[in-house]
C-alpha cells in the first residue's frame, strides 16, 4: 500500500524535506527568483543552506560610563535610587501606587493580538523567505511525500509576495486585476517521481487551500522555451490538466488561471 501525505513547509522539519532539482544546478532551497524580481536566481548556492553563527552579545568597554538607558545594565551599574523605577526593594517610587487595582497595558476594550509565529534570524535564506507570511497569510510551500519520501514540491502564495510575478503580470493589461490571484510560482516533481501523477495531486492540493483561504483565482507563469528540468514552473499542459485555463497565449510567458469556488 502506497502511503501519499503533503506537509507545509513551515519550520525546519518541513523544509528539510524539499526534494532536490532534477537538474542539480538548480535548487529549490536556495532559489529566490520569484522573490527578487530584478536579480533572482534559481541557482544552487551552497552557503545559503549554512545557519548564521549566534553572535554573542559583547561586553561593554570597562570605562564605558554608565547609560540609564542601555537595556541589560547589570545591577551593580545601577544608580541607588531610580525614581521611575517601580517594584524595587531599595527605593520608593513616588508615581507608583502599590495599592493600585488596575494598571492598563495595551487597549483593554481590544481582543488581544494573535500570537504570531516568530522567524529566528538563524535560518537559511529560502526558510526564511518561506516563513515570512505564517502570520497573516499560511504556509508558502508544500511537499507531497510517497512513503515517506519526497516526490513534489510547490511554492505559493499572494501576488504581493512575489515582485517577479507581479512585473510579468504587468505585461497584461487584460488580466483582472479585482480581485487579485493567489499565484504557484514552482511546481516540480522529482526525476524519479514523473509520470505519477504527483504534481497535479500537489496543485489540487494547493487550490483547496488557496480557496480555504479566501482566495478567489490562481495563477501560474509556465515558461514555453525553457527545458523540462530548468522550469520552477511545468508545462502548459500539466496546468490545463489541472483544471486552468490558458488566458494569455504569449509565445514565451503564457499565463494559465483557474478559477476557484
């Protein structure tokens, strides 16, 4: 029994699992070109994969003055007496009542705000990238695993998150503009893997979620010229097959768009 489940690209046990290219000058893991409209690149690029070392706080100079102001003063630094200080055992403050009920922090007739995932600085680029949007939009990519071994990748999301594909949209004045499409940007199954029907399965998947979250239409910008192994983006046929339809014939930037719900 063959076992298929797809995962979110979300943390590091997801992004681990992001297939490597048919052709290994390219790399989904390092590949920035849908983000960066002007320089990005699809290329392998090893020490993108590498984790910044923790750089450890340094120590201020011994005959550096102390700064009231400077977070982290240790408590020898201090000053013996801090008027605005409240809470302390060694000083009075005279603005703050101990016997105060109610003490305000934010706006409280407001909800609390969400608890937002957090992107740590200590992770490789293309995490990153992927984890910029968990807050307010989702997941950015998704893996389709067949027993346990990854077979296809997708990235997506907003128009906005995607300059490249914003200028190729540009081009097309004819293409709506309200509302504004969710976009694949990749979709790229494994050597392998081809002929399986993998991929399709992973832009079903993809659309489910795009409609789950308010999205009305997808778009994808399959390249005509380029070849099978060197496109983040399939063939026009794969898109047709999955249920888009051809809305701009361009001989080299086609534009494929299905329409959700």
């Amino acid at each position: 029994m063959t076992g298929v489940r797809v995962v979110d690209v979300t943390d590091d046990e997801g992004f681990v699992l992001i297939p490597p290219c048919a052709d290994p000058s390219f790399d989904h893991r390092t590949c920035d070109y849908w983000e960066d409209g002007r320089v990005g690149s699809k290329a392998a690029r090893a020490s993108w994969l590498a984790r910044a070392p923790e750089q450890p706080r340094p120590a201020p100079p011994a005959d550096e003055p102390f700064n009231p102001f400077l977070a982290g003063a240790s408590s020898l630094d201090r000053p013996a007496f801090n008027p605005f200080s409240a809470g302390t055992e060694d000083a009075e403050n005279p603005f703050f009542a101990a016997t105060d009920l109610f003490v305000p922090s934010g706006n409280p007739f407001a909800p609390p705000p969400p608890t937002r995932p957090s992107t740590s600085a200590n992770v490789p680029r293309k995490l990153a990238l992927l984890r910029r949007g968990l807050g307010l939009f989702g997941s950015y990519a998704k893996v389709i695993l067949v027993d346990e071994r990854p077979a296809a990748y997708a990235q997506f999301g907003p128009l906005s998150a995607y300059p490249r594909a914003l200028s190729l949209r540009d081009l097309y004045p004819q293409l709506p503009t309200s509302p504004l499409p969710a976009v694949i940007t990749c979709i790229a199954t494994t050597a392998e893997a081809r002929r399986e029907g993998h991929a399709r399965r992973l832009i079903a998947e993809v659309c489910r979620d795009l409609e789950g979250r308010g999205f009305a239409a997808v778009e994808a910008y399959p390249e005509r010229k380029a070849a099978l192994d060197q496109t983040s983006t399939g063939t026009i046929q794969l898109w047709l097959g999955s249920g888009f339809a051809l809305v701009v014939d361009d001989p080299r930037f086609p534009v494929v768009r299905r329409e959700l719900g």
